[in-house]
C-alpha cells in the first residue's frame, strides 16, 4: 500500500531539462576546467600579439608581469582563500629561483620543462613542511612563523656559498629560441612567450581549484574554522593544502624569474619582497585572481615609472632607488582610503552601477 505523497510525487510530471539559449547560458554550461583554458587561450593570444609588436625591453616587462602574477595568485589562494597570512611568501620564490638555477647549472642537457617540473616538486615538498608546521597556528603567531622563514632563508646562500654563490649568487645561461625561429621571434619575445604559456596554464589550475570543491572548503575554514570543522571539513589538511598550492605557484614563479634574468641572488628574495607582495595583494583587491592582475601591472609598472620620472627630473640615486617605494605606498593609502575592497572591488562597482543603469527602463 503506497502513501498519498508517493502517489503525488509519482503522478507529478518529470522535470524537463532546460536547454541553454544564449551564449552566456552556454558558456556557463561548460565545465569550469574548460572555460578556464578557453580563457587561457584567449589571453594567451592577445599576449603573443602584444610582445610580437614591442620591443625587447616591453617583452621583459610582460615576463616580469606573468611571473609576478603566478606567485601573487598563489598567495590570493592562500590569504583570500583559507585566511592565512602570510609574511614569508618571498621564501618560496626564493626556492624555486635556486632550484632553477643549480639545474641549469649541474643539469644543463635537461629540459626546460623538466626542470620546472622539479622546481615544482621541490616547492611542493617545502609547503607541505610550512603548512604542516603552521596548521595549528592562528594570526599573529602564524605570521611570525613565516616572517622567521622570509628573514632566515636569504642567509642560507651566506652559509654555503660554495653552493649557493653568496652575495653575488649564481649566474646561468639559458636556452633561447629554438633554431626554427630565428629571425622570427627574438630572445627576449621567446622568453615573455614561455613564462606566459607556463603562468596561464598554472593560473587555469589555480582558478580550477578555487572554483571546486577544495576552493569550497578554504572558504569554509577561512570563514569560520569550528563551524568549517562541524560541517565536517578537514580543517588541518586544507590548510596544509592552501600552503602547498601557494608554495607550489611561488616557487614556479620564482624558477621563470631565474629563467628570464638569468641570475639569481639573496638580495632579491629579502623580507621586503615578501611584504611588498601581500600590500600588492591588498592593492589590487583580495579574493580574486583579478586583484593579482593588477596587483602584479602594480608592482612592475610602478617601479618603471617612478624610474623614469626620477631621469626626468635629474634626480640623485639614492631618490629614484626609494621613489618606488614612496610611490606604491601613496597609491596604496589612496586607494584603501576610497575604495577598502582594492582596485577589483572599483572595478566591480564600476560595472554593477553601469549594468544596473543599463537595465533601468527608460522613462
């Protein structure tokens, strides 16, 4: 004998399955792995057009951009997504630029894709030791901790410097374009091109996992960890994860900068990178890889800037090695001051008033 709400739920009509009908409908049926390397894609051909139509320099800078971004993502990830702040973020890349550079080195007949493939194992095994000793750590003491790692690391290439090369670091050449493209592309263009291909690969991984259920869970946690932790999130293993993932993207950032300058030096990965990347963050806006975007055109384009108006006004070395600094930092006090969200948080505005003004109706 069968109940009268089973008898309505069986004589109720079956749902029909609704068909996309507009383009948006469409783009947002596809898998989100496949809008993200659509997006990949698109980028990556607009980049192609940019570096194959500017010179030299301009190409360096796009690299400079790319990788930059990469490790600004990685730490979006981290902040934005799972709540943990991170002062050491510099350290990683550190890493990664030395793994890249002793490969070349010692290594010279492998690949450039083997190599940052280990640069990536390495950098993976370097977070899950942070994030491991870190799980338990909350604000102030979970900063500290990383703040130990941002200002110790850099000593390590004083230490061994038979290894490492001290002060001076490590010097390598890298592979240029290949044979087939000479005269097409020039070195300089080749090396804007791979970093770019390597960035938007990693950042389509990365917004991938954001967008899934482990980007689900950071949230989570990052919201509320009792609450994350009762609704049965893993709270310890996320957060080691959140440290690998941004250990993972740093260190690849760090291998495409050795791969593009060329050399690598403890100077360069000091306690000012690591905090200059998180203000960079809030600049441009945490929560999303947009903000690391701008973040990113923040950090390279700023420092060019502020060079050139230093030349400009015949200013003395000492004013144009600080003037960056004194530039991003009134940019950066002028923009949480009107827009607390960051420069994406603007732009976000910017389109939700112009969208709903669009669809106002007209008088």
């Amino acid at each position: 004998m069968t109940s009268p709400t089973r008898e309505r739920a069986e004589r109720a009509p079956a749902p029909v399955p609704t068909t996309p009908t507009t383009p948006a409908d469409r783009w947002r049926a596809l898998p989100a792995p496949l809008r993200h390397l659509l997006l990949a894609v698109l980028a990556l051909t607009g980049v192609c057009g940019l570096v194959l139509v500017t010179g030299d320099l301009a190409a360096l800078r796009f690299a400079a951009v790319g990788y930059t971004l990469l490790a600004l993502a990685g730490l979006q990830l981290l902040v934005g997504g799972s709540g943990q702040i991170s002062l050491g973020h510099g350290a990683f890349l550190m890493i990664g630029a030395y793994g890249m550079a002793l490969l070349v080195l010692h290594q010279p007949m492998l690949p450039l894709a083997a190599n940052l493939a280990i640069v990536v194992a390495v950098s993976a095994v370097a977070g899950v030791a942070v994030g491991t000793a870190t799980a338990r750590l909350h604000g102030p003491y979970l900063a500290g901790a990383t703040l130990i790692l941002a200002v110790g690391l850099p000593g390590l290439a004083h230490r061994y410097h038979e290894v490492l090369g001290g002060s001076n670091g490590l010097n390598i050449r890298a592979a240029g374009a290949p044979p087939f493209l000479e005269g097409i592309v020039s070195t300089s263009d080749w090396r804007a091109l791979v970093v770019w291909t390597t960035v938007l690969l990693a950042l389509t991984v990365l917004a991938t996992i954001s967008s899934g259920r482990l980007g689900r869970r950071m949230r989570a946690v990052r919201d509320d960890e009792t609450a994350a932790a009762m609704a049965g999130v893993p709270v310890g293993s996320t957060k080691v994860a959140a440290f690998v993932i941004a250990s993972t993207a740093g260190g690849l950032a760090g291998g495409l900068q050795a791969y593009v300058l060329g050399t690598v030096t403890p100077g360069s990965f000091t306690l000012a990178l690591s905090l200059s990347l998180l203000a960079a963050l809030v600049l441009g806006g945490i929560g999303g890889m947009w903000g690391a975007l701008w973040a990113a055109l923040a950090l390279v384009y700023f420092e060019v800037w502020a060079a050139d108006l230093a030349g400009a006004l015949d200013l003395g070395r000492d004013v144009e090695n600080n003037l960056p600094v004194v530039f991003f930092g009134v940019v950066l006090i002028l923009v949480l001051r009107f827009w607390p969200l960051g420069i994406q948080g603007l732009v976000q505005r910017l389109l939700e008033r112009r969208g709903s003004s669009a669809s106002a109706p007209t008088p």
